[in-house]
C-alpha cells in the first residue's frame, strides 16, 4: 500500500499541531519538541510537520512504500523518466530509519520515496538532493545540502 506524505515547515509547533488535530480530527502518532506526524487513513496521508526546515511552507512531497521491492520500482520509473535521483540506503530522518530516493519534479518540487523499516531516538541530518541549477529540472548532482525530511 502506498501513502502520499506531506512534509510542510511551520513557524509555531504547537499552534500548529491543534490547528492540524482539529482538521483531521485525530492527535498525531508521532509528537516530539521540534516535529509531529499523522499517519492517517482517510485520507491516506504520512502528514507531517517541522521547525526545522528552510522555509515555512510545502518542504516537501512524497510517497511511502512498505517494502524495498516498491521503492526500487518507483526510483526505477524516475530513472525511466529521465530523472536523476538521489538515492539514500539506512537514513535517519524524522524521528525514523529509512531507505529513500529523492528527486526534483520539472517545476522543481522535491520529492521523497522513501521505505521505513525501524523508529530512531532523534530527528537526523541527512544529505537531499540540491535544488537544480536555475533554469533546469533534475539537473546534476553537484554536493548534497545539510537538511531532513
């Protein structure tokens, strides 16, 4: 089963979080001082917020796959397309352990794949795709820059 993940960059953690449990009408599964998720079903969304991101807003969108069999299908597709990945084996980020392969989309968006397979005890720094040269989607890897989920 797959599930869109939304990750948005929020000014005010708390604020948000009432705001967002009463939208979904659920408290979130994940809560911690800087980061909260909900894994919801209805609609099926990993939704998650942060401090910590570089901009308030969309951060990034997603999908999660339950195995690695799913991940290397949809990385392969990106591949297909013509896409250039950044691809990521047994990462810690956001509060979780996970296999991932990220990407821009032609407007420059940046999408996450990703598998998690285990819960880690902080949020992580992992290395993202760098957004594309101005001008180009998907364009070279040039060097990975410091953020998380």
């Amino acid at each position: 089963m797959k599930r869109i993940h939304l990750h948005v960059s929020v000014p005010n953690l708390a604020q948000s979080i009432q705001f967002y449990e009463t939208l979904f009408g659920a408290a979130p599964a994940v809560v911690k001082d800087d980061y909260a998720k909900w894994m919801l079903d209805d609609p099926k969304v990993n939704f998650a917020i942060s401090e910590r991101a570089r901009e308030t807003g969309i951060d990034h969108i997603g999908i999660q796959v339950d195995s690695t069999e799913e991940l290397g299908e949809l990385a392969g597709r990106l591949k297909t397309a013509g896409a250039e990945t950044f691809d990521q084996e047994a990462t810690t980020c956001c509060y979780a352990q996970s296999d991932k392969s990220w990407v821009h989309d032609p407007a420059g968006v940046r999408w996450e794949t990703f598998f998690t397979f285990g819960e880690a005890t902080s949020y992580g720094e992992d290395e993202v795709l760098p957004e594309p040269a101005s001008g180009a989607c998907c364009g070279p890897v040039v060097a990975p820059a410091k953020a998380c989920c």
